[in-house]
C-alpha cells in the first residue's frame, strides 16, 4: 500500500500536464502484475514530461532473499546508457576549448595507437563514439568482461592488437572497447580520472545525487540492487532468478562504456537535461545547446533487424547512432534511446523529443521481453496509440529466442564425433598467448585439463573433451558463458595455436572468444 500511496501523490501533484501526458493510470497495477507473472526481481521507473518529474518509482527487491524493497533512490546498473554521459563529459570539454569533436585522437594522446597506422593518425574523437572504427561487435570485451586485473591505460594500450574485421569508417559495429579509449582521453586532457570527472563535472552539477560512477562508492550505498539471472537452466536465461556476485560487473577499465549506476530520481534529472539541451534548473548549462544537437545528431548508419509480423510495428525506417545515442523513427515520430545491460541488469532510456517527453526502465534481472514490452508500451502512451499487447508480443519474442536456443544446443550437442583426442591430456597443457588479451594457461593434473584466463579473476575453469581436439569449457563461475575449445596441431602433432567460440547461439556479444587467437608461448630455459 506504501507504493500505491505514492505513485497517487505522483500524479496529483501533475494535475497542470495535459491528461494525455500523464503515465498511463493502471502503470503501477500493470508493472507489478508483469513483475510476478514473469519473475522478475526488482524494477524502477522514472518519467519526464514538459520539465516535470511525474514518476519515480520502484517495484520488487533490490536482492532475493533479503529485506529491501526498489524506490525512486534505488541504485541501479544502468549498462551502456552510460554511454550518453559520457559523450556528456566529452562536450564539456569540447565547450572549454579543451577539445574538439574532430581533433585526431592522438592530438591529445600522442602514445595511443590502433591496429593500422593510417587509423591512428586519422580516427577522431568523434570515431570513438560512433562505431565505425572498423572494429567488429564487441571486439575487445573479453578485457574487461566479466571483471578484469587489467587497468583502463594498459586496456587501451592493448587496442593497437585489435585486428580490424572491415575497412575504416565503411560499417557499423557496436563496441565497447573505444568507450574506455574515450574515458582515458578524459583523464589524459582533464587530469581527472574519468570516475572524478564524471561525479564532479556531470553527476552532482546534473543533480544525480544518488548516482555513482565507482563501484566501490556503489558498494557502499545500502540502497542499491544486486544484479540476478537465470542460469541453472540449459542456457542462461532458463531457470531460477538467483543473486550473482556483485564483484562480476562490468571491469572498471571498461566503466566509460557502461560503469555508471542510478536511480529513477536521478534518470529523471538526466532526461531533463537532455530534454532542455544541456540546460539545468537554475539557469545554466551543463553542457551547450549546440552540442547538446551535436549528440543528437546522427553519424553511422544501423543496419535494421527484421522482425516478425507480431513486433513489425517497432521495426524502424531508418535508424542511426549519433555521439551515445541511436536515432531512430517510430509511427513517424524521431525516438533518441538507448539500451543498457551489464550482466543481470538492463535498462532502457528513451526520449520523443516532439512531445517533450522521456523515461527510463532499469531491471536487476536479465527479463528483456518485460523491458522492451514496457518500453513499447510506454512509447505508444506517449504518441496517443491504442493498446498494441506489446508487454505479451514481446515477451513471447523472447520465450521464442529461448526456446530456439535450446534447440539450437540440443542440436549441436545431440552426436559428437566420438573421435579423439589426438594427445595425451599433458600434451595440450601449456601458456597461451593473444596478442590483445594476454595469457590464457591450460593445466593438466590428475583430475584433467583445467583452463585459467589470467587477465579475468576467477574465470578457471576445467576442460572436458568434446570431439576431435576440441574440449568444452565447464567454468567454476556459472555465469561465465561456456566456450568450446579447439586445438591446432601440426605435421609433427606439437599444438600450433587455440581458437574458441560461445557454445551458445544466442551468448552476448561480449563474450567474443572467437576473436582470440592464442598461439603457443615458449618456456625460458
């Protein structure tokens, strides 16, 4: 009842919003019914409309098991959304002289380099941002998902052994990696680590009094959500809701892509800002309304993903990412969003500028159908729609992904060829390197091969044969996405190199094994 009363307070104190503008009135009622009915742990909403606050608020658990309900100041992990901000911290900068959008990366960082040296001398700021680089999805993740020993400089040292998957500036392709290149650019020109800049120059001037740009700030606010998943089912995604570890986030060399944790209060002081173009409550600026157009404004193209007859009418016309933010087109009105997840919360941030309007969902569970199905919702309140069952397309959308993804596993690990292996166990054992990530060890002892990726704490694991001189990883931590494993051998049987793939269809892109290439290293004598 405590909830009920305060979402009523919530819209009587909008009465001056036109009635089209409020949130939808069964929204709390509708929400918590989709919460139990899915399994979801804890949600949290904030809605902007005309410059007004008229929702904050949360529904749920901040952790299964334990006390603690989700409010408006409930932090959240709020994934790639973050990527805004910082663009944010970037424009700061551009409005200090500091920088420029089009400054060449090492005009600012002379030791930064990329795979080619052409891109080095000619990738910019703005490419940072873009997806462009000629990088592929998610290249580079592995150094700092799930966690990482790595810090953010030698992170962005290593870019320079990421190998391009297309030409320059010729293709999208969602990454991370020039994330964390940006937050050390930050640091290099600010002479604050991105974390400081973040709290002092974006977070508390925005009035995000709750937010966090450290986790170890995070950790010791008690109002926070844990993050939960489903993974002891056949793939992740099936089974029971359960607690993770809150240590296995996103690598805090990685934060400037995705590092940051909110609250609904604060999501709605954000959505402000972006809705008023850079424009704060007192008056000033957080950051210039010319370069609050700048991140607005569309860059790369997206390559559209076709989607079933059910959910055709969310598919867009066009769609573009701009500095931390996809453009796109819904029922002929422009949508500025984003999407976030680090593992086991996601979260979505939307605006329709034309109706000065925008929200943010955040979940600290992996439920994505519930997420987009509000989101869709939500959007079509906003644009006077009728109802379109969008929280049940979508979620029989993602119990479809699952279910196909099962099959998929089921397939492919329905016959193995009961061929090999070609070595005795000791034989495979040894230091393996990639040139980006760094070392990968596989041991032998008596109870068999073990794996241990030594760039990533806790990421062992032991290694059981699957067919040929291929094995199938079995991590110690059930979060970490299983991989197949497959030795190279030459003319004269010794192991030549290791190459790796996700064992699931459907795993995120972050785990991108498949872009290791992990040759023998040589023992000194």
């Amino acid at each position: 009842m405590k909830h009920a009363r305060l979402f009523a307070f919530s819209l009587l104190a909008t009465t001056a919003i036109p009635a089209w503008a409020e949130p939808p009135k069964d929204l709390a009622t509708d929400v918590e019914a989709l919460r139990k009915e899915i399994g979801a742990t804890g949600v949290s909403i904030a809605i902007v409309e005309d410059g007004k606050t008229t929702l904050s608020r949360g529904w749920g658990e901040r952790k299964l098991g334990e006390r603690g309900t989700v409010d408006g100041q409930t932090l959240f992990q709020t994934g790639s959304t973050g990527k805004a901000m910082t663009a944010a911290a970037l424009a700061i900068l551009v409005d200090e002289g500091k920088i420029a959008w089009d400054d060449p990366v090492i005009k600012h960082m002379p030791w930064f380099r990329m795979y080619d040296a052409w891109v080095t001398r000619e990738i910019t700021i703005r490419d940072l941002l873009v997806h462009r680089s000629g990088l592929g999805l998610g290249q580079g993740d592995l150094m700092f998902v799930p966690r990482t020993n790595l810090t953010r400089k030698q992170t962005v040292e290593r870019v320079a052994w990421l190998k391009p998957q297309t030409s320059f500036r010729s293709a999208y392709a969602y990454d991370n990696i020039l994330y964390a290149v940006a937050g050390q650019l930050i640091e290099e020109v600010s002479g604050q680590t991105w974390e400081a800049f973040m709290r002092d120059r974006v977070l508390r001037p925005g009035g995000m009094k709750n937010a966090t740009s450290d986790s170890e700030d995070r950790f010791r606010i008690p109002n926070r959500s844990w993050p939960h998943a489903r993974l002891n089912g056949p793939l992740r995604g099936l089974g029971d809701q359960q607690a993770l570890d809150e240590r296995d986030e996103l690598g805090r060399n990685g934060a400037p892509a995705g590092g940051l944790a909110l609250s609904a209060d604060d999501m709605a002081a954000w959505l402000k800002i972006q809705l008023a173009h850079g424009a704060l409550p007192n008056g000033q600026h957080l950051f210039s309304e010319a370069h609050a157009a700048e991140m607005w404004k569309p860059v790369t193209p997206m390559p559209i993903t076709e989607l079933p007859a059910a959910l055709k009418p969310a598919q867009p016309m066009q769609q573009a990412y701009a500095l931390g933010w996809q453009v796109q087109d819904y029922r002929g009105h422009r949508i500025v969003q984003h999407s976030g997840g680090v593992f086991g919360s996601i979260t979505r941030v939307v605006m329709i500028p034309d109706k000065n309007v925008g929200f943010a969902i955040m979940m600290n569970s992996e439920e994505s159908g519930m997420l987009l199905g509000l989101t869709f919702k939500l959007i079509d309140h906003y644009l006077d729609q009728p109802d379109y069952g969008w929280t049940t397309k979508w979620q029989d959308w993602y119990k479809q992904r699952l279910a196909g993804g099962v099959e998929y596993l089921k397939q492919t690990q329905a016959a193995p060829a009961k061929v090999g292996p070609s070595l005795d166990p000791a034989r495979y054992a040894g230091r393996y390197r990639d040139p980006w990530y760094g070392d990968i060890v596989v041991a032998n002892s008596d109870k068999g091969l073990t794996i241990d990726f030594t760039s990533t704490p806790r990421m062992v694991g032991r290694l059981k044969h699957w067919q040929y001189d291929s094995f199938v990883t079995d991590f110690d931590d059930p979060a970490i996405e299983p991989a197949y494993v497959t030795f190279a051998l030459d003319a004269d049987g010794k192991v030549s190199g290791v190459t790796m793939k996700a064992v699931s269809k459907i795993a995120d892109f972050s785990w991108d094994y498949h872009d290791l290439d992990l040759k023998p290293v040589e023992e000194k004598k």
